[in-house]
C-alpha cells in the first residue's frame, strides 16, 4: 500500500518461537540486506496472522453477523452483528486489519525486492523465504480483497514517503494472489521441521479457497471450479493427512499438531513471543461464573459474551443430534459445581442445558440450574468450545494456544462445492458423506454405530448450495469462515433477514462489503474511493 506513514516497518520479533530466530531490536535498514536480516523478515511475514486469526478483530468481521452468530450481551461491537450505522468508516477493528495487514504486506515485500541483492545469502535459504513471505501475503491480500473488494496492490518494498493510494480491480487482486500461492506451492516442501512455517498443502489448501471464492465473482474465470477442485483434492490424498476419527479431538487442547491440521496460526505460553489479542478462548462462553455453585476458573475460561449462537445454528443445523455427534463434541452444555453452596457439592451439575423442552415442573425438581432453550438469554446459551484454554498462566491472561487456520474437513467440503458447481453431485456427494460419516456418533455396539453413519449419508439430489452452507456451518462453526462463505455464495442478505434476529432488520446490499477506513481516506493526499453505500 503506498502510505505516506510508513517508510519500511519490520516485526523485529517472530511469529513464532518455534522458528527458532533471535528478537532483533535497534537495527538499522542496512541489517536487512544482510543474510541474519533476511532470515528475520522472512520470520516476521507471519506475524500479520496474529492480526487477524483469533482476535476479536478478525472473529467480530467473520463470525459475527452471520445466520450461524449473534451478540451475546457483552462487548463494544455488537453493531457489527446488527449492522447499525455504527458499522461505518469509523470502526476500529476494520482500521486495524486495515493498517496490521498493509504493515505485514510490506514486510513480505521486503523480503521479495531484498533477496536477490543481498550477498552471502544462500540460495535454498533465499527461495524458501521469498516463498514464504508471498505465501503470506497472498493470505493478507485475499483477507483485504474478501472484505473491502478492490484495495492497493503493491507488491514492492516502499521505500520512501507517497502521499497518493489507489485501488486495484479485484480481478488484479485474485491474480497476484494466485500467482504468489502458485509459486509457493511449487517451491515449499510437503512439511517443514519448524511447525507453524508454510507448507506445499498449505498454499494449495489456500489455492482451493481462492479459485472457489474467485469463481462466483464478477472476476470469475470459466475453469475455477476445476481449480478449486483439483488443489483441495490433492491436499486430500497427496500429503498423508488424515481426519481424525473422532471429530471432537481435532481442537482438543495439545492436540492441535495432528493429522487434520494443514496450517495452524503459532501462539505459545512464551510471553515474549505470544499476543495479547489471542482471545477466541474468551468469546463465545456464557456467563457461567454468576450462577450458584460456579466460580471463573481457567478450566471453565474466561467468559466475555460476545458471541451467541443463533437459534438456527442450535436448532436446525444441529437439529440431528441421535446421529450426529459434532453438537455434543463442540458446544458445552453442562457446567460442574466449583464452588460448594447449601444444594450443591463440588463435582455436581450445576448448570445443563438439554438441548430439548422440558416441564416447569421438571425445571423446578432439579437441584441445579435447568436450561431449556426456551429459557437462552443473551448471557445463557451453549457455549463452543473448540478454543478453550485451560493452560493459559491465568484468568487474566490471553490464549497461548495455536489456532487451525486451515483443515483437511474444509478440503472435502470444498471439493464437494466445486464438484457439484460442475455438476458432478456424484463425486461431490462422495466427499460430503466422508465428512459426515466420521461426524457420526458411536454407538453401544459396531451394529449400533454403522446405523448411525448410515443415517449420516446423504443423497446425490440433497446437494445444493444451501445444503453446502449448512454442512459448512456444522463442520467449521467458529473457524472464521462463515461471513466470507456467506458473501460468496450470494446468501448474506438471505441468511441473515431469516436467522439472525438482531442482524436481519438493518442490513443492506451494501454489507457484502465492509467500509474502507476513513484514516485510509483521509491520509491520501488524492481521492480515495470509499465502497457504495458508506
């Protein structure tokens, strides 16, 4: 982006420990055109991730305002669910993306005008980290161009002070960032030794997702389906990933390196080396820590309200709770007596939440607090957990769990998306009843449990773009997916008008878009186009 603010910006301290590279403070530019130099660019590529990828910031915009969430009671942004006039120019947390994601741009350009001058640099170092850093900033740039359309593309080092900023077409925007993953993805090795750092699956994982969302734009390219499909299937059965047998163990604590996970964002409990924005953890928990017999602790989390389930994701989506068992694996139900009172000893129930309608009657029996979904508020709900974090030095404390940016399951979906879009709901219901099938719960006996993944397998003519959106939902609910997935089918405005109460009253055409920053607008020393409607 040529930004009169910045002349060149370098993350000094790595997104990762586990990249092994020593905190640089108090350089000059000159220690960038030296071989340790490029070794710490290439390093800080990745830290725009923290940016986006388990913050409230990038949660609030992907997650929020959707058919699948909405507000709980707490929090400063509940207008970007309810799309109020408050959603505008002003916004903070646009401005942030905005500003982090041009920042970690810049570093990635570094490292791509720099290495070929810099002398002494050896060469496997030197193409391995230009195919990081454009593997990185081709994830930056489809994160811009998804959420504000046509936005600058520079894909040089700026290097000196520019006060005049243009916007791109976004069919320019979809080929930059094809071309750098393309390179990536011929160039990066199948693994890497540091975990975290990109990969070959990686950059075709994200190349799936790209030509997917790409062919249902105005930029549509006529073989993007096939695309979509041929680099989500090669991550499918080319590198040796796996899903793992019970869906529930994928975003276990400690088990986030596992054979499903085809790229994860690095956080660790090393202070000097985490973020304080890693807060997912925090999110989508109920106000547990109020009720009788319960107490805020680290096992139970931190529980800030900001996102609420919607009755559609609750009770539709996961409407089939005898055979599916992804509700019962993702979502908290029942809370345990932590603190004694008169009723309850530690260890009891003290909060459940059955999932069905039940009596006044039977409310009243129980001991413990008995929450029929009549009964959800703003601060009573089900609660995801696939962030939770137990580990963190305490309940002040921010996450210090990597997140799954990419997995094996969205693969198959997408694969099944792009085979239906060509019309081949026979292959594409095939990866679809993969998905589902290990999603199905085990029963009592082997008889009991292949009833159930019977009963999970779907037919060739359920397929259709709706039946997609909502497989999407109950697969990958959280993962920050779920407004990008709705922008690009063309559903948002439907979606949400029909399931999301506080959303659907106000939004308009021009939310497919989010507004640029008015400090964007107003550091241009030309006119800066602002998207229609704002």
């Amino acid at each position: 982006m040529k930004k009169y603010l910045f002349l060149i910006l370098i993350v000094a301290i790595s997104c990762n420990k586990m990249l092994d590279e020593d905190v640089v403070t108090n350089v000059t530019d000159d220690f960038y055109n030296t071989p340790g130099g490029f070794t710490t660019a290439v390093n800080s590529s990745y830290a725009g991730l923290r940016n986006f990828y388990s913050t409230e910031r990038g949660m609030t915009v992907s997650v929020f305002g959707t058919d699948t969430y909405t507000n709980g009671s707490d929090g400063d942004f509940k207008f970007a669910n309810q799309y109020t006039s408050q959603l505008n120019p002003s916004y903070a947390h646009l401005r942030e993306i905005w500003n982090g994601l041009y920042q970690a741009i810049n570093v990635c350009n570094v490292v791509t005008t720099r290495a070929d001058a810099i002398p002494g640099l050896d060469s496997v170092a030197k193409v391995s980290g230009v195919a990081q850093a454009r593997f990185c900033r081709a994830n930056y740039y489809f994160i811009l161009l998804q959420l504000f359309g046509e936005v600058p593309l520079n894909l040089k080092e700026n290097t000196s002070i520019e006060t005049e900023a243009h916007r791109d077409p976004v069919a320019a925007i979809y080929a930059a960032v094809i071309s750098d993953l393309q390179y990536a993805a011929t160039v990066l090795p199948a693994s890497q030794t540091d975990w975290g750092r990109a990969t070959k699956p990686a950059a075709e994982h994200l190349l799936a997702r790209v030509y997917l969302t790409r062919a249902s734009s105005a930029s549509a390219v006529g073989t993007d389906y096939d695309s979509a499909a041929i680099y989500a299937t090669r991550v499918i059965s080319q590198y040796g990933f796996q899903l793992l047998p019970d869906v529930g163990q994928v975003w276990a604590q400690g088990n986030e390196k596992n054979n499903e996970t085809v790229f994860a964002v690095q956080y660790v409990n090393d202070a000097l080396y985490n973020s304080s924005d890693n807060n997912a953890c925090r999110f989508f928990l109920m106000q547990y820590d109020v009720l009788a017999g319960m107490k805020r602790d680290l096992a139970n989390g931190t529980p800030w309200k900001r996102y609420r389930p919607t009755k559609f994701l609750l009770d539709t989506l996961y409407k089939d709770r005898m055979n599916d068992s992804r509700y019962e694996k993702f979502f908290t139900r029942v809370w345990y007596c932590n603190t004694a009172t008169d009723k309850l000893k530690v260890g009891d129930t003290s909060v459940y939440m059955p999932g069905v309608d039940v009596t006044d009657a039977e409310i009243a029996s129980k001991k413990y607090l008995y929450v029929p979904p009549r009964n959800y508020t703003e601060k009573l709900y089900p609660s995801l957990n696939k962030f939770a974090d137990a580990l963190r030095p305490d309940n002040q404390a921010s996450g210090v769990r990597p997140f799954i940016a990419f997995r094996l399951a969205e693969d198959y979906l997408i694969a099944a998306e792009a085979y239906m879009k060509k019309g081949d709901n026979a292959t594409a219901v095939g990866y679809i009843n993969t998905l589902r099938v290990r999603a199905a719960k085990v029963g009592a006996s082997d008889a009991e449990t292949e009833l159930h993944k019977e009963a999970m397998k779907v037919a060739e003519g359920d397929l259709s773009i709706d039946f997609i959106l909502d497989e999407r939902g109950r697969e990958l609910v959280g993962e920050q997916l779920q407004w990008f997935d709705l922008v690009r089918t063309g559903k948002l405005l439907e979606r949400v008008r029909l399931h999301n109460p506080q959303g659907g009253p106000n939004i308009e055409e021009k939310h497919v878009l989010r507004p640029i920053p008015q400090d964007q607008i107003d550091r241009s020393s030309n006119e800066f186009g602002q998207n229609p409607g704002y």
